[in-house]
C-alpha cells in the first residue's frame, strides 16, 4: 500500500538552506512579516494586519510539511502526530473563518453568497484531515507488520524452533518477480472483484527506519485464516510464490496479520 507540526524549525531552515519549491509559500508568507511588525508597534499599520499575516506563514509551514508527509512518500512513524496535528490546526483555521464571515453576514456587512468560499475552504480541509487521520492509521498499520517481520527474523536467526509460533513460512522456488504479483492481483481481483489490500509494495520509509530491505517484496492486509486470506495462501503455494503468513502479534503490540509475499526482508547494510 502505498497509500502539513508547527514547525518552528522550519523558519529557521528557511533562512539558512537553499529553498526548494515547497517552501515558496512560506517564504511567500514570511516575507514583510518583520517590517509590518515594526509598522505595527509604531502606530503606522493595525494590529489585525499583523496577526492576519502570522496566521498566513502559520498555514503556510503547515501545508509545507503536510506537503513532505500526508501528500509525499516518505512518511515514518515518529511524524503521524505532527501530519494529524498540523492538519487539524488547517480545520481549525477554515472553520475559525466560516465563523468570521458568518458573523458580517449577521451584522450585514456582507451577502449570504460570501460564505459559500469559506464554507468550501472548510470542506477541503475537513477532507485533508480526515486523509491525514486515515494515513496515520495505515502508517501505524504497516509499522506493526514490519515489527512482526522483524521479530520473526530474530527468532529464525537465534531460535529458529519458535519461528513457526509467529508466522508459516512457505519457501516455494524462493522466486517473485514483478510479473508473477502482476498475475497475483489480477487472480484476486477476478476472484473477488476487489482490489487486492496492499499495504506496502516494496522499500517503504517505514522498513528503513527499522533497517530493513524491503524490496522485491510485498505486503498484504490480509488475515491468512480470512477466505480472501486462504485464498491467496492457497494461489501462492499452487504456484511456488514464497511467502510469509502472521497471525500473531507480536508481544506487546496489536495484531498486524498480514501476508508478506517473497523472501524474508534482509537486513539493510550499514549506512545503505
């Protein structure tokens, strides 16, 4: 499957590393921001224009990041909170906005049509937040998968006895190319009529932040003892697809049964 953290450390980066071109926002909205300060404190600008243009770099940092996490590929397990969080501040900010334009519309100072902008605004951002919640989920999902790989490969190297408590291991003619997964989802998705659940389609920034090689491998969120789960197990041993089943959990954590298609994920090399 491969399905923006105040980040105050953004400004500063900002300053002093080159920007890329997700950063032209933020340095769109930072621009000025010191000189209006000074205008305000001066008596020269009023305060609202000053805290408007905050708010601005604000959602700007925030949809810079969410840019890298809810809507780029390298997503690890140690910044779901801050995607949820800086996504939840965009709601907020959206809302907070629907009520201001309501208020003029109460007091008269503006039509009722004005508020169809922000009311779209805030169903955007409602939307984005609901994709960061579901992304965190998968994320976190996947992570506990990876943590059963992992400790199903500990146990094959120092007790390779108790392996088997942890998952089936099937060897086939230890080969899966792309072509043969092709074959696999579309067998699954004739049988069932659905797409097959992938939950990682080889190297994920998740694997390498546990140290290990994720590719030429696959991931899928399948409960092995699930029909659509017994069906696959029984297609890749009729075809010799190696494969790994896990129903258990491993200790401490909650299930992650899944089905990992190919070899055993190997260890990433120092520094790799």
């Amino acid at each position: 499957m491969r399905f923006l953290v105040p980040v105050a450390g953004l400004v500063c980066l900002s300053v002093l590393c080159a920007q890329t071109p997700e950063d032209t926002d933020v340095a769109k909205a930072k621009a000025g921001i010191e000189k209006l300060r000074d205008l305000v404190n001066a008596g020269a600008a009023p305060r609202v224009e000053l805290e408007q243009a905050e708010e601005a770099l604000a959602d700007a940092q925030d949809f810079s990041f969410l840019r890298k996490t809810l809507y780029g590929s390298e997503l690890t397990e140690d910044q779901l909170d801050a995607m949820v969080a800086a996504a939840g501040r965009r709601l907020d900010r959206r809302k907070q906005a629907v009520t201001r334009a309501q208020n003029l519309i109460d007091v008269g100072v503006a039509s009722q049509a004005s508020l169809g902008t922000y009311l779209e605004a805030q169903d955007w951002a409602q939307k984005e937040y609901d994709l960061a919640v579901s992304r965190a989920q998968s994320v976190r999902d996947l992570a506990r998968m990876a943590d059963q790989e992992r400790t199903l490969q500990h146990r094959i190297e120092d007790a390779p006895d108790t392996a088997k408590q942890i998952a089936e291991r099937f060897d086939g003619n230890g080969i899966f190319s792309p072509e043969e997964f092709a074959k696999i989802a579309r067998a699954f998705e004739q049988h069932f009529g659905k797409a097959l659940p992938i939950s990682a389609m080889g190297e994920t920034a998740v694997h390498r932040a546990l140290g290990f090689d994720h590719r030429g491998r696959v991931d899928v969120a399948l409960n092995p003892d699930q029909p659509e789960g017994k069906w696959l197990r029984e297609y890749l041993e009729s075809n010799k697809i190696p494969f790994f089943a896990f129903w258990q959990a491993v200790p401490g954590k909650a299930t992650g049964a899944h089905i990992h298609i190919g070899r055993m994920s190997t260890r990433l090399a120092h520094g790799g």
